[in-house]
C-alpha cells in the first residue's frame, strides 16, 4: 500500500459518451444504439449508479441533445450530472471535461466507457473492493483476449512471487509488432484518485498515432508514481461495441443472460436461442414461451401466461393465466388475467382487454377496450369502439370508425350479439341486449333489447336454376 495516497472517500463517475462512433457506420450517435431495448450507454452509467457513485457525470458531444434525452429518461432522479466535450479530442480530453462538473468533489473517480455494455456488477465491486484496500493512484480492469485486435495492450514487468507489475497501456495504433503480441487487454475502466486523475490529464499531450488525448496514457503516470491495481475479468465483460457486428455480438450474449435469469425465477422459455426479451422486462413464474418470441421494453407479463411460438410484443401488459396463441403481436395493448388471443391476432395501440375476453384468429383492434367475457373470435376489426361485457362479435364484423376525415367510436353495449359480416358505421350504438342481424351495415343507433337488420331481402325464383341449365343444353 502506497502510504502518502489519500483516502478513497467518496465516490463519483465519469461515463464517457461523447464518441460519434465512426465505425458504426450511422448517423446516429454509437451510445445511441439500442442492445435489447436499452440505449448502449444506459448499461455503464446503470452499473456506477449501482455502485453507488454520485454524482455520476455522463461526458456528452455528438447528438448530445439526444444523448442527454435518453438517459435523462432512463434515469430520471437528478442523479446524473452532464459534462460537454465540444470536440472529440480523445478519451483523456473527455475525462477532463468533467472536471468542472466535478468541482466540488474530492475523492474516487470510476471512470466507464459508453461503449462497454456488458460489465458485471460483481467485477466492479471487486474493483472498489481492491481499490478501497490498497489505496492506489489507480486501479484498473484487465483481460486476457484471445483476439485482442483493437483494443489498448497492457504492457507490464514479470515480477518474482507476485503478479506482473503494470507499466503502461499501449494502444494497437500505437504499439509496436512485439507489443501488439500482449494479449492482456484495457478494459476502459478504471478506478482514480480525483486529484491525481485531473493533474495528471491536464499535462497530457496527444503525441500519438490518432492525435488524441488518450486517457490510457494516465496509467504510465500512476504507475510511476506507485503501483497501479489490476483487477482480471472476463473477456466477455469487458467487450466493446465499435461497429454493428460487435453490436450483434454483445447483444447475444445479454439476450442469454437475461432469459437465463428468467427461467431461474421460473419462467420456462422453450428455445432461449431464438427467445428475445428486452432488459427491464417483468415476467412472473410459471409462465412458458415459445420459440421465437419477442417481448420488448416496456412489457409485463403476469404469471401462468402461455405465449406460443411468434408472438411480439410491445409496450404491452398480459395478465395472470392468459394466453397468446401463435403469431399474434401486440402494441401498447392491455390484456387482462384469463383472456385467449390469437392465433394471428393483431392488437394495436391503445387495445384493453379485460378479463376473460376472446380475440381470435385475423381479428385486429385499435383504441377499443372489449370488456369482461366478450368475444370476437374470427376475422374483424374492432377500432374506436367500446365492447360492453358478455358480447359476442361474430366473424368478420368490421367498425367503420373513419369517415375519410375523422375517426367515430362504436360502442356496442353489454349482451349485445352482433351476427357475422355487420359492418358498423360509426358513431354508432348498439343497446344492451339488441340483436344485429348477420350480414346487416347499421348506420343508425340500435335500441336496448332489439333486433336490427340492414340487409337487402332475400329473393328466391323458383325453379330457375333447373330452366337454366336446360336452355344451355339444348344450344339455345
Ligand atoms: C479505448 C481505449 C483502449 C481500450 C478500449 C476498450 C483509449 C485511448 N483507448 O479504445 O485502450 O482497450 O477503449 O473498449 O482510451 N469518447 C468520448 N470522447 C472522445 C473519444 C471517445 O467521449 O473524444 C468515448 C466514446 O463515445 C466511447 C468511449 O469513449 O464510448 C471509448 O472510445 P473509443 O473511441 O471507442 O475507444 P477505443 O478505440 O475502443
Ligand atoms: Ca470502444
């Protein structure tokens, strides 16, 4: 331990999220990009905030007006503090432009990169943890890569009984042949003393291959000025996003952590290799899913659910013991305990299904709540419209909630039978226990307790298909 070190005391963090991300290849800023339905830098600053570090200070440049809009979502409590680098001159440069967002504070600083999604919890406690104990300038993250193509080599002194001493991080632009043969890598995260880590950036120069002021080149400092800790974590952890492969890739292995987590508190997913389900999604036990479901942010499913093979969900809620019959999707939809929807059922934004409702197969519903026990089993569309409890819709029933210009609601009032192919043209009322006759376009309000048909009247001509064919078989 190195006596004349300060105190850790308190602890702040710095996530750096300025980066364009030229190799995304995008318009869009690198942090921006979505991993399981999270913006890439909402993982690092979850994990500093985790940790208990405040204030969190996230470094902002490209599209920093949407970058600060997202997080500022994500993390609504005041918690985060934003830093401008007007300019990307490197990852030192953007450390030190927090420095005046981190004025007042004097003790460890956690310094995280936007980009590197996928650190544990646990690694980054055991990174404090040495931190705390050995006091040092700096303590840093390493791994061992089997292809460490592109990330910053780790360059340290064999040492007789104790591990290699660190010297320096040398980045792969910057390394030599031999060099670029270390397969120790940066993980891009580090641990500072605040005093140490302001003093020693405002001296660096950008003397390298890029130009930049690296952020890397602070740990030659420390470890001059002491011994810098290096703390191993899995190569998995600490992987990067820089282009869309890299993205693809860190994705897959979330995607598996997260349904791992599930099924150990009881969900059952039948093929977790094709079972995408968002960060943040709330599913309760017992439920089973099928192949190829996704289920995005925003959702919450009860528990005893079955969602079969194909299902989409979105910003949707699915209560205790209903289920999703195959390939239906569902859009900031309610669906209450013990309904049956699907199969290829498509529930559009603003649907509410409340309990014990049916929605069957081709059956589409926008803006329309269906209530207790109601049921529209085939083939219709159902917008705008209020299904009172206990009715019944009969195959490909249509609301005609558009007139061109406007939309017009529908209701349909509770016990109501509608028979099959009505069309509704809204605004329209159907009474309480009225009957529509099959094949009926109402166009006007429909009394409680009634019958209403608006069809043509059947004509039947006796005999006339027996004359027909006759007439064509004599030539004539
Ligand atoms: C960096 C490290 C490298 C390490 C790797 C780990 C440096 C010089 N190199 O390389 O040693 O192995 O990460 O993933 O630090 N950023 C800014 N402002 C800038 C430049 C970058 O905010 O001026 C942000 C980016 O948005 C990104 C992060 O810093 O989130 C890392 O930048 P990036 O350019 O991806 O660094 P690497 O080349 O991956
Ligand atoms: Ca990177």
């Amino acid at each position: 331990m190195d006596a004349s070190s300060p105190n850790p005391g308190p602890l702040a963090a710095v996530v750096l999220c300025a980066g364009k991300g030229t190799r995304m290849k995008s318009e869009k800023a690198k942090v921006l990009h979505s991993l399981l339905g999270r913006p890439l830098c909402f993982y690092p600053i979850w994990r500093a905030v985790e940790l208990g570090a405040a204030p969190v200070v996230a470094v902002l440049g490209h599209q920093a007006d949407e970058v600060q809009k997202v997080i500022s979502e994500a993390f609504p409590d005041r918690l985060i503090r934003y830093a401008m680098q007007p300019e990307q001159r490197g990852t030192g440069h953007a450390v030190l432009c927090a420095r005046e967002a981190l004025r007042s504070f004097e003790g460890a600083v956690l310094v995280l990169y936007g980009d590197v999604p996928l650190l544990c919890r646990e690694t980054l406690e055991r990174l404090w943890e040495a931190f705390r104990a050995r006091r040092p300038k700096l303590a840093m993250i390493t791994s061992i890569a089997d292809q460490p193509t592109g990330y910053g080599r780790v360059v340290t002194q064999a040492r007789d009984n104790q591990p290699a001493k660190v010297l320096r991080v040398v980045e792969e632009k910057d390394a030599s042949a031999e060099e670029r043969c270390i397969d120790e890598v940066n993980a891009g995260i580090y641990l500072a003393d605040s005093r140490f880590l302001f003093e020693a950036l405002s001296q660096l120069g950008g003397e390298n291959a890029q130009g930049e002021v690296y952020l890397t080149d602070v740990v030659e400092r420390a470890a001059k000025e002491g011994e810098v800790v290096a703390v191993r974590a899995d190569f998995e952890e600490i992987a990067g996003v820089n282009d869309r492969s890299e993205l693809a890739a860190r994705a897959a292995v979330l995607r598996m952590r997260i349904n791992t987590e599930h099924m150990k508190r009881g969900v059952t997913i039948q093929h977790p290799e094709t079972t995408f389900i968002d960060d943040g999604v709330e599913i309760g036990p017992n439920t089973v899913i099928g192949p190829m479901v996704s289920i995005h942010a925003g959702c919450e499913v009860g528990a005893d659910v079955r969602i079969w093979q194909g299902c989409v969900l979105n910003q949707s809620t699915v209560g205790d013991g209903s289920e999703l019959r195959p390939y239906s999707v569902l859009d900031e939809t309610v669906v209450g305990p013990r309904c049956q929807v699907g199969p290829f059922a498509r529930l559009r934004p603003g649907s509410v299904l409340e309990e014990g409702v049916h929605v069957g197969n081709f059956v589409e519903t926008k803006k329309t709540r269906i209530r207790k026990g109601a049921k529209a089993n085939h083939l219709t569309y159902l917008g705008d419209a209020d299904i009172g409890s206990g009715v019944n819709v009969g195959a490909g029933t249509i609301t005609c909630n558009y007139d061109g210009e406007a939309k017009h609601p529908t209701v349909i009032s509770d016990g109501a039978f509608i028979g099959s192919d009505v069309t509704l043209v809204a605004p329209v009322t159907v009474g309480e226990g009225a009957y529509v006759g099959a094949g009926s376009t109402i166009t006007e309000d429909v009394p409680p307790g009634s019958l209403a048909l608006g069809r043509g009247r059947q004509v039947v001509k006796e005999g006339w298909a027996v004359k027909r064919r006759a007439r064509r078989s004599r030539g004539s």
